[in-house]
C-alpha cells in the first residue's frame, strides 16, 4: 500500500491507528477532556506513583495535583524534555536511565486517566534525574573511591519542578548546561573520539621497544601514521624519524605528561597505543567530574591536578604561574584526597607537628627500639610543651595509648622546607616546601605522605602574595632570614582545587591526557558502566 501523502491526508491514517488521546500527545495539540481534566483515576495513579518522594508528592498536593506534562499546556514541556534526554550520549549519561523512547512510546499508546497519571509521573522522575545528573553528576563519588570528597551540591526538586511549570521550557534546559570552557572542550573531544572509533581507530598499534630519531622500518611508519591520524603530524610520506617526526613526538609527550625527549621510548609507546576507546573512557570520567564542580571559574585560584604533578595558580582563566610538584604516595592511606576549600595564609619557616599517623606507625616502633632515635624531633604533651626523652617509657605506650605529640622546629632540615601553605582542613593537607628537591627530576611524582610538596615554593609565594604587596619578595626574603615560624595572612582568601583528571584541556584546547596513578578513573568508568553508560551510544 503507498503511505499518505504529507499534510492533511495523513492525519485521517493516524486517527485510525491510534486513539483520539494519544494522537493529541504525539501531535501536541489541545488534549480531549478527558486528558484536560485531573479525574479520580489520574489523581490515584499519580498520587501513587509519587508516594516514594515526599517532596514531589507535596509539589503536586500543592497544586492540586494539576498535572505539568500531560496536560493541555504540557505539549512544549514535553517536547523539550524528549529532545534535552536524546542528547544524553553527547554528554556521556545513560539514555537508558532516562528513557525517552520509553515516555514516547507510552504517550503514544495513552487510553486512559490511569495511563495518563502513569506517564506524568515517570516524566517528572525523568526531568529529575536529567536536571539533577546534568548539574552535580550522575555517581556519588565518595561511595566509589573514599579519598575523593567533594562535596556535591544536588538541586533543589521542588525548585525544578517550579521552574519547569513557570518558565520558558527550552531556556530551563539551556540553564542546566555545564557552563565551563572545560567542559565544552571535553564535549569535543567526546565526538571527535567517537568519529576515531568508528573509523577503526588510529592505525596500526606501534610495535618495538622504542625508536629513536634517525630510525628506519616499519616501526617507523606506524609511528608517522599514528602521529598523523591523532593530528600531532601533518600529512607526509617520509619513512625515516626525521626532525619533523621528531618534532611531533615531543608534542605528544607534552600532552601526555611525559619527558619531552623527542624519543619514542617504552613510555611514550604505551601511551601512543592507547586506543580511542581507552582515552574515551578517560573523556568520559573528566566530564562526570567537572559536572561535581561546577564552581566559579572568575577571579584567581590555585588548581592542583594530582594526576598532572604540577600547582597553577589560574586569575581569570588564565595560567598566571606553575610549578611541579609532589603528592601523597599510592598507598591506600597515604593517596591526596580530591577537595575543595579556601588557603587563607602561609607560614614561613614553619615548624612540623608530626600526623599522629606517622608517630605511632613509623616513629614509636623506633623509639620503643632505641629513645634516641629521630633525634631531630621534639616529644611534645598535650599543651605543646617539650618533654624530655629520658622521663618517657616508650616501651609502655601502644599505638592506642601513647599521649605525646612529636614536633620538627624551623630549620634547613625540616620535612616542610621553608615555607607552608595552608587551607585548615580536617584531612590536614596542605602545600610546601621540601629539603627533597630530587623528587622533582622524576616525572611521575607520588612520594608524600599526602601532603603536595612544591618545586618553586618561595616563587609560588611571591605570585600568591603580590596582589596584596608590591614588595613581597622583599618581603618574605626578610621574614625568611629571620628564622622564627610567621604566619603571613592572606587579605583575601584563595579557593584551592585539588583535582584529578587524566583528560583535561591544555593550551589551544587539545585534550591533554595523564595516566591513573591512584586508579580512580578506572574506579569511576566502572561506576558509568555500571549505571548504564556505554562509549558509542549515539552510533548504536
């Protein structure tokens, strides 16, 4: 049988197949009465369906339980909540989660009130979790991996609910969207990543122990096309690892974290042969994790991305200074948590009050051996006053029960250097110096007890403290020799972001990628697949 022409011929054909109710939902137009009036049936049903949420259920008590999507003014609501929810892939949420082609299936099979109620509610839960997953994030990150503790604000679902049936749909949803340059970026190299896979990937994987510039061979030219389909080559023919080839390769270290040696060693190769889909789950996480921050991104911070080993203090968008650094080791226990908080002062020439950590699991054992040990440490009581050695038992005392505090005073030797940053925490992480300074030749830095060491603490100090004081080097160099421990206020306090990302836009929006030192990414990408998150939705 031909199908109807377009137009005003195919609407009789709908109207055959499909009831008078259902057809005003798919159509959008004016519902029948009985779709226009709150009866018993939808309010049972609705009621029902609502019970398990009270804050929904009174919303909708509120309001008489008119109803927000299926009534006659409900065709733009739902029409713009069916097209946000079929952009879930773009954003690495799981289509399933929401279910639109679920929602249109029942609008289009709709007979009665009962269905009716049936629809309205799964719509609202559906609006809800998009508002809620789009804005704060689909996991509950500290469930997953419990040194990550950000706190995530959820949205407000009556305040959602309100704003859905007060003002303009499409807008609604528009304000929902991450608003980072971040995030954009992570949503492009999304699609750019999926055109990857679908194409088979970037060649041939890149085979040997390594090469090296004036190399020949077929290594050579799986290296060029690599290079070549990632964009960090231009198109060429040549089949020796030329200057050019050279040149590429050091880019791609840039991006990776790695030593810019120009040198496809063992590292480099293993990162070189990631594939799409690996550095796609790597896309995927960063934009959960920049949906649990969206924080205000004017004015000036301190970001410090463990996975980078580096501290930046950002002013207005902008990388203002940067230095490499040291983070917590990947001990379970000794891993830097992933927070946020405000650094309101650094002391100079600080003295170290020891983590009772520490004491009991790595000094007490020493002292129970030998009183003497750690000479370079004060035993200090509750008051902080220094109680001599020879008048304690060490042997007596447990890891429970031992009452002394331990204390490293200023001096060349101490485990903070010269200078500490601070941002009071309940995790007592902070930002120093170190008399370590070899740590920092290392390009993959996790060595502290959780604490971030700095490579340039005294030029980190300078640039934090230069908005408040033109002389600040001057200034601190003269606080410095005095040799006593001085807190030094900030006027303004700083928000500091500890942060773990191993995909994140660099310079001129190339993705960056680092590699999992604690695992949590891999812990996190579990998490989305598990919640129904897959690489190639939108191609399946």
């Amino acid at each position: 049988m031909p199908l109807p022409a377009p137009g005003r011929a195919r609407r009789p054909l709908l109207r055959r197949l499909v009831s008078p109710l259902a057809l005003a939902l798919m159509l959008g137009g004016t519902l029948p009465a009985m779709a226009a009036q709150t009866g018993p049936a939808f309010v049972q049903v609705l009621a029902g369906a609502v019970s398990s949420d009270e804050a929904v259920a009174e919303w909708y008590r509120a309001r008489g339980w008119q109803p927000l999507w299926t009534g006659e003014d409900g065709a733009a609501r739902r029409a713009a909540l069916l097209a946000a929810l079929d952009t879930a892939p773009d954003h690495g949420l799981p289509a399933a989660r929401y279910d639109a082609a679920g929602l249109r299936a029942a609008l289009a099979s709709a007979r009665t009130e009962g269905d009716l109620g049936r629809i309205e509610a799964r719509m609202t839960r559906a609006w809800l979790d998009w508002a809620r997953d789009l804005t704060s994030g689909l996991l509950e990150p500290a469930k997953i991996d419990a040194t990550i503790v950000r706190e995530i604000a959820r949205p407000d679902p009556v305040r959602l609910l309100n704003a859905m049936a007060q003002g303009e749909p499409d807008r609604v949803l528009r304000d929902l969207l991450p608003k980072s340059d971040a995030y954009v970026q992570l949503m492009k190299a999304r699609l750019d990543l999926e055109a990857a896979m679908q194409a088979d990937g970037w060649g041939p994987a890149v085979s040997g122990g390594g090469l090296e510039p004036g190399a020949t061979g077929p290594g050579v030219v799986a290296l060029r096309d690599r290079l070549i389909a990632m964009g960090y080559l231009a198109p060429t023919a040549t089949a020796v690892y030329d200057r050019a080839l050279q040149t590429a390769v050091m880019g791609f270290q840039r991006a990776h974290g790695l030593p810019a040696d120009g040198v496809a060693g063992g590292d480099t190769l293993a990162e070189l042969n990631k594939t799409p889909a690996e550095r796609m789950a790597s896309v995927l996480v960063a934009m959960e994790r920049e949906r649990w921050m969206e924080i205000d991104r004017s004015g000036r911070m301190i970001w410090v991305n463990l996975p980078d080993f580096t501290a930046q203090i950002i002013d207005d968008g902008r990388v203002s200074f940067r230095t490499r650094s040291v983070i917590g080791r990947e001990d379970t226990d000794r891993r830097t948590p992933e927070f946020s908080d405000m650094m309101d002062h650094m002391v100079v020439n600080p003295s170290w009050g020891v983590p009772r950590s520490i004491i009991v699991g790595e000094y007490l054992p020493l002292l129970q051996r030998n009183p003497n040990a750690v000479g370079h440490m004060q035993i200090v009581d509750r008051n902080g006053r220094v109680v001599s050695r020879g008048s304690v038992n060490f042997a007596a005392y447990t890891a429970r029960s031992f009452p002394f505090g331990m204390r490293q005073p200023p001096g060349d030797s101490n485990a903070l250097g010269k200078v500490k940053f601070m941002f009071p925490n309940k995790y007592n992480i902070y930002l120093h110096d170190t008399p370590s300074k070899s740590l920092f030749a290392h390009d993959k830095r996790a060595y502290s007890h959780g604490c971030i060491r700095l490579a340039d603490p005294f030029d980190f100090a300078h640039a934090l403290f230069r908005t408040q004081s033109d002389a600040i080097e001057e200034e601190f160099n003269a606080t410095l020799k005095g040799g006593r421990e001085t807190p030094v206020k900030l006027e303004k306090k700083v928000p500091i972001h500890l942060v773990y990302f191993t995909a994140y836009p660099e310079a001129k929006g190339r993705i960056g990628y680092r590699r999992d030192v604690y695992g949590r990414d891999a812990r996190l990408w579990a998490a989305l697949t598990d919640a129904g998150v897959v690489l190639q939705s939108v191609s399946q």
